[in-house]
C-alpha cells in the first residue's frame, strides 16, 4: 500500500542510542535537544520535561501519563497536580515545559529553522512528542509504553488540536486517552460556522484556507487544508478514544481567537464544538465516539485544575475518564484501493471495489491511456499483458493497487460476465459469498483465494448458483481472488479485505 502525505518536516531526523540508567523514583528533570538534519535549529533549544516515577511503578507494565501544563505553568505544573494520580495508577508522569514556539505550542506547531538557507519550516508537534516519548522508552529500558494524555487550559486546547494533527502527521505514540481539561479554544472540523470564516491559519480555528508550510525571505509558502486534512483524517479523529472535560460555572471569555464558536466564553465553546462534531460525524459517514464530562458550579482557576482537588472536582473526574473509560477498537479509514475485472476478448470490465475513497479514481491501464471514471471498461489494441493499475482515495491521501492482465481476441467473448458473477462483502468479516447469475450457463468453476505472497489459502469448486465460504481462520488483511472456468480460462480477478 502507498499512501501520500504532504510532508512538512524538511528538516527533522529520528534516532536514539540505549540508555543504561533509568530515572530514579521519585521527581526528576530532564530534557532533551530534538535531532534534526544538518543545519537545522529549533530556536527554543532543549525541550524540558519533568519526570515522576512512582514507588510501584512496573517496569514491564506501567504507562505514561502525559501532562501538557496551561499558559503560564510549566512541566513541574504537571508534577504538583498529578502525583497522586501517578501513584494510585503506577504511571509515569511525563510533563514536558512546552515552547512558545511559531505560532505557539497551543496551536500543536513548533519550527525549524535552515541556518545555510535561513528558511523556516513548520514543525508539528507530532513530531516532538514522537522523539521525547522514544527518548522516554530508551531511558527506561521498553520497547513499547501505553500513554493517558491530558493538558489543561491552553494545555487542553493543545490535546484537542494534537488529536487531529496526529491524523496527517501520525506520531507512533500509543495513546490509549486523551482527555482536555477546560481547553479555551478548540479547531472546528469546518469551513464555516455560526456565519465565521474558521480559518486553519495561524489559530487552528478550523478547515478554511491555506495552511502555512515554510517561510523564506519572510514570505510564507502555503497549501490549501484539504491537501493536508482530508475526510478520512476527520473521521479517523471522531473515531479517537478521547474526552472533554468542562465546568459548567466556566465563563471567561475568549473573544478575539476563534470568534463565534457557539459563545465567547469556555462552556459555550466546549458544548458547540461536541454538537457540531456530533453531527458532522454523521454528515461524514461516521458517528461520534468522544466521551464529555460535565462538572457543576466549577470554575477556571489560574494555572491548575479548577479549584481544588476535593472529591467530585476535576483531577478525579480526569483520572477515572482516562483509565477506567471502556476503550473502544479505533477503526482505519484509510484508503485502501482495490479493483476486479472481467476479460471479453481485448475488452476488459474493471469494477472498483476500494474502501474509504471519497470520489478520486485514476486508471492506469499500462498501454499509456488513462481514466478517471470510477468502473471504466478498456479496449487493448493487441494482445499481450498489461500492468493495470488504479490509484484512489481522496485530495491528500491515496492507495495504489497493480495486477497483470492478459488479453486475447480470442478470449471470454460474454461482454456481460461482469454483471453474471457476484463477489460480496468486500470487505468481509466471516464469509464471502459467490454468486451466479441464473441466465449464466457456466459451472464446475474453480475459486481460489490467495495471500499476498501468492500462496492458495482457499480453493472451491462451485456446482451452485450461490456459494457461501467460510473464511473465519483467515487473519485481517489483504487478500486476492480468482476465478476460472472448466477450460481453465479466467473469468474473474481482483482484491478481498478481510476486517474484524
């Protein structure tokens, strides 16, 4: 599978030696210089991170429980807040101090920049967390960690943000939750709302317009969003195991970033942004999977987690949303491109059968002609075998699927096989069944399914009009189909998905 991402990072690397010494229990400090290409700064220098470990941390078993402070904190915010949280769940804290950086850490976006060129690059934050959270797993000797991610404030605002970001930018990063405390701000999966433009640009308000690239001579490079953000990106995000959480007494007003999110102040915003993402969920063939907790009469309370830490206030609510919320399996909507096809003589009948696409095919039938219709049928001039290949998905992200395809004048000369021979679910979860039209004459038909190293994991012999087959020990993934008939000529071909 290819898949294409517009790529941001022009200058960033990722490599980590083994580290021997563990942190100690207890708090501690660290940092860490991100590594990037030869040339390349980050302005902000080292990034800075406290580290709790608790007495009974596990280290085959414990998580990391990811703190991202508000505007005026630090990493040490995260320690103070979440200690006894770290030792009732036996999590690592991991509160890094996070960089004003361009445009600011709360809008998920850091640079680089070429000391030879002087040019600036976006950074996303993706990438940072990606390279502390490696760092982390080197430190403590893992090969994997599952991370709790949460942030208050500006620091929750950050955490809504990054679980969009991380759709285009992917970080590795095993979150399990990810929960935002009483973000100011959030981005608005639209072009438009309540009569407001909600621009990408520089606030992350939401899908309109262009998003900034890189920065040379002080003129900025840009892409419209929907070449970086596309419908699968979006559903992916509703799809993601994640919470808000708000107090219902918040009322401090933010009028001058994302103006007419559904009210000035932060309870208005925090209940528009889950009804528009509810229903935009739906309009975009998903539904809405985020968990939101309210907390009466509960205010913003400078640098910490509302008011107190009284039972029934925000850090236990926190703490039971992020470990004890019953996860649910996150789906791929990825594109995956797949195509069968039918063989009349040098006509060929190509049927798309790709999932997650969103109205983009492109036909490469490898005789140098091309097409971009969705179930085109192809006429070769002379016999021979040709590499066909379809290309689909969406504006910024696609799949590619390539078979040979042998053809003869003197082939299957039933224009209408296609329509005679049904191969359905694709995808499957169980069972596939084959279906034969009953004006379609031919029987004693041989199908056989192969892996994607071209090993037969199933062959049939199908007597029946309709035939049902069990493919229940077969694992999740990619698979193809042949059919032929008692002469051994090819009927049918193309790709099976098997999902859960």
């Amino acid at each position: 599978m290819k898949k294409f991402f517009v790529c941001m990072q022009l200058c960033i690397v990722v490599s980590f030696s083994g580290y021997t010494q563990t942190y100690s229990f207890g708090a501690s400090n660290d940092s860490l210089i991100i590594e990037l290409e030869d040339n390349c700064i980050l302005p902000g220098g080292a990034y800075h991170f406290s580290i709790y470990k608790p007495i009974n941390y596990d280290s085959l078993n414990s998580p990391i429980l990811w703190y991202i402070h508000g505007s005026g904190g630090s990493g040490a915010e995260g320690i103070s807040i979440l200690q006894e949280t770290s030792e009732r769940r036996n999590a690592l804290i991991v509160s890094p101090t996070m960089h004003t950086g361009m445009l600011g850490w709360a809008y998920v976006s850091d640079a680089s920049y070429d000391t030879i060129t002087e040019c600036a690059t976006i950074l996303w934050s993706t990438q940072i967390l990606k390279q502390i959270y490696r760092y982390i797993l080197a430190r403590e000797n893992r090969v994997s960690i599952p991370v709790y991610l949460t942030g208050f404030s500006q620091g929750g605002q950050f955490v809504s943000r990054y679980m969009l970001v991380r759709q285009f930018d992917p970080d590795s990063i095993p979150i399990v939750m990810s929960v935002s405390v009483d973000p100011a701000n959030y981005t608005l999966c639209t072009d438009t709302f309540n009569g407001s433009a909600m621009n990408w640009k520089f606030y992350r308000c939401g899908l309109a317009g262009e998003s900034p690239i890189y920065n040379c001579n002080s003129v900025w490079t840009y892409i419209p969003v929907n070449q970086l953000i596309c419908n699968s990106h979006v559903k992916q995000y509703y799809n993601e195991n994640y919470a808000v959480l708000i107090g219902t007494a918040d009322t401090i007003d933010f009028p001058g970033f994302c103006p007419n999110q559904g009210g000035d102040d932060r309870y208005e915003r925090a209940i528009a942004f889950y009804n528009f993402s509810d229903t935009n969920a739906v309009n975009r063939g998903t539904n809405l999977q985020w968990q939101y907790a309210e907390i009466p009469d509960i205010g913003h309370d400078g640098y910490a987690l509302y008011n107190t830490v009284a039972a029934g206030d925000s850090i236990p609510i926190a703490e039971r949303i992020l470990f004890e919320t019953p996860w649910h399996y996150v789906p791929d909507f990825s594109p995956v491109a797949a195509f069968s096809f039918v063989n009349a003589g040098l006509t060929v009948y190509f049927t798309d059968n790709s999932v997650n696409t969103d109205n983009y095919w492109y036909w490469d039938f490898g005789d140098s002609t091309y097409s971009t219709e969705q179930n085109p049928q192809h006429t070769f001039a002379n016999d021979g075998t040709y590499s066909v290949c379809l290309t689909a998905g969406d504006s910024c992200i696609t799949d590619t699927d390539c078979m040979d395809i042998s053809v003869t004048s003197s082939g299957i000369s039933t224009a209408n096989v296609l329509t005679n021979i049904k191969i359905y679910p694709n995808p499957f979860n169980n069972t596939v069944t084959i279906e034969i039209a009953n004006n379609y004459n031919m029987v004693d038909i041989d199908f056989s399914i192969y892996d994607q190293i071209g090993k037969i994991v199933k062959t049939y012999k199908l007597y029946e009009k309709k035939t049902i087959i069990d493919c229940n020990e077969l694992i999740n993934g990619i698979y193809y189909y042949e059919a032929r008939n008692n002469s051994n000529k090819m009927i049918v071909r193309g790709k099976l998905i098997k999902i859960d």
